[in-house]
C-alpha cells in the first residue's frame, strides 16, 4: 500500500488526538531527509545495545523479510493483512531493551522463563506479586533460593514472549530478528508515539486496543512488570526500515549460507550476528 492510503485509512479509523499523533507519525515514516547513522562491527565482535534498542522478529519466510526491507515495520491493521483480533491493535510490536547490554546477555535472559511468585500469606489482595526473569539454565539456581525463601509460598512459571517472536537458545521456530538503532532523535521521536506511553490520555489510546482489553491495559501499563511485559513497545503506525542497524539469526540460518547471502544482499549496510551474540558478518 501506498503512503496515500496509509493516510486514507488514519483518516477514517482515527479521531481527535489520535488522528493528529498517527498522520504525523505517517509522515515522520516516511521523511527521507533523515540520515541515520549505525554503529559498525567486524566479524568475531561482540554485539553491545543501547537502552532503548528496539528488536523484532518474524518467521523465516522470504516474503515476511522482504516487505520489511521494501516497506519497513507497519501495522498490519493499515496494510489489511491482519489475521484475528489483536488485543493491541494499529500498531507494531518491539522488544525495547531496558539498559545497555551485550546482545549475548540479553538473549541469555529472554531464553529462560518468567517466574512469579506471592510474597506472604492469606487472601490475594493482601498478598505482593513479583516477577522475575529467569535466565537460560539457571531455574534450579532460582527456585532453591526462593523455596528457602520463608515468604514465599506460591510461585508458577511461564515462557518469555520472546521466546515466541525471536530467535531464541531454546527455539528453532523464529530465526530472524531484526535490532533497530533508536539513538537518533529521530528514531526517539518515532519511539515516543508508543501506545504503552503512560503521557497518553486513556482517550488517545481506545483505538489502539480491543475494547475488552482497554480496561485491564489501562491499569497495567502504569504497573507493569517481567511478566506483563516491562520490555515491550507497540509503536503506532510503524518503525521505518532505515533504522535497522543489524540481523540476529537463528542456528539453522547461522549455519545455512545461501540465506546469509541472501540476507546481506537486502541489507548491505547492515552486521548480521548469531546467537551467542557475536557477528559473523560485518558491516
């Protein structure tokens, strides 16, 4: 679709506030007189991310990484490509990371589980809810510390959504991630329409979210944490693929050069790196 019809259906779908943030996101889209600029790695080097560094990752597929590269990250709601209802709507879902880390950590972290456990006894509402993020191979390490624990009495566990949407130490199923460079204050100024933004008036966000959703969203993006996720952005409208700075890959891709050629010939610019957070192919 066009930048035309991308503005036709803002028109249309948004009111108010939300109207204006969307068609001044559209056009921030789609200024080609920004020039970003990438950091820059060789191969055998270690990956470092910024706080703020936005990750997304799609299924292997061809067709998936080429519209990305042609068109960048939009919303599926304004391509018409949506399949189902989606609790956050209108917008594109990133990992935001939280501090600055080597990509190996933070791949380490997010390839393990969320645990989280009550803190007391007795009825529900008198009770502190935690989660944590257990890391890759260390679940005994923190279920023995928080069975000694005399506090804690209740504690259940869940896969990361990570582990669902990028290339992960214990999945095959996605093998491309993309690790965008946010540093630029034009990157900030697209990073900033962000739907879990607590800046935004509850009316700015209704046509963002599913209407039996937007009440509990209301309340849980003022409290959220290492299950809910503290580590997600959904960015309205979409991230321009000129800020894509590298390529994790999966170990299936890692070891299959045909796609690695394939992968540097769309993104030349680009580092593309592995899994235990080191580049194999420098930019």
């Amino acid at each position: 679709m066009s930048k035309e019809k991308y503005i036709e259906y803002a028109n249309n779908t948004f009111n108010g506030i939300a109207k204006k943030i969307v068609l001044n996101q559209i056009e921030l889209f789609y200024d080609e007189s920004q020039i970003i600029n990438k950091n820059h790695y060789k191969v055998g080097e270690d990956i470092i991310l910024k706080k703020g560094t936005f990750m997304h990752g799609i299924p292997d597929e061809d067709d998936f990484f080429e519209f990305i590269v042609n068109n960048g990250f939009i919303s599926s709601d304004f391509s018409n490509t949506a399949t189902g209802t989606n609790k956050i709507k209108n917008s594109i879902g990133m990992w935001n990371l939280k501090e600055d880390c080597f990509l190996r950590d933070y791949i380490t972290n997010y390839s393990g589980f969320t645990i989280t456990y009550k803190i007391g006894r007795g009825p529900a509402s008198c009770c502190q809810t935690k989660s944590e993020l257990i890391p890759y191979h260390k679940f005994d390490e923190y279920t023995e510390r928080i069975n000694d624990d005399p506090e804690i009495y209740l504690y259940w566990g869940d896969k990361t959504k990570e582990v669902t949407f990028l290339p992960s130490l214990v999945s095959n199923k996605i093998q491309i991630g993309f690790i965008l460079n946010m540093e630029s204050d034009y990157a900030k100024k697209i990073a900033y329409n962000d739907v879990w933004n607590t800046e935004f008036a509850e009316e700015t966000l209704k046509d963002f979210l599913d209407y039996r959703y937007f009440p509990n969203f209301i309340k849980l993006r003022f409290n959220k944490d290492a299950s809910s996720t503290d580590r997600e952005s959904s960015i309205m409208f979409g991230v321009p693929a000129k800020l894509i700075e590298g390529i994790l890959v999966g170990r299936n891709t890692e070891n299959d050069k045909d796609k690695l050629i394939y992968i540097k010939s769309k993104l030349p610019d680009c580092y593309i790196c592995n899994l235990d957070g080191k580049v194999i192919i420098g930019n």
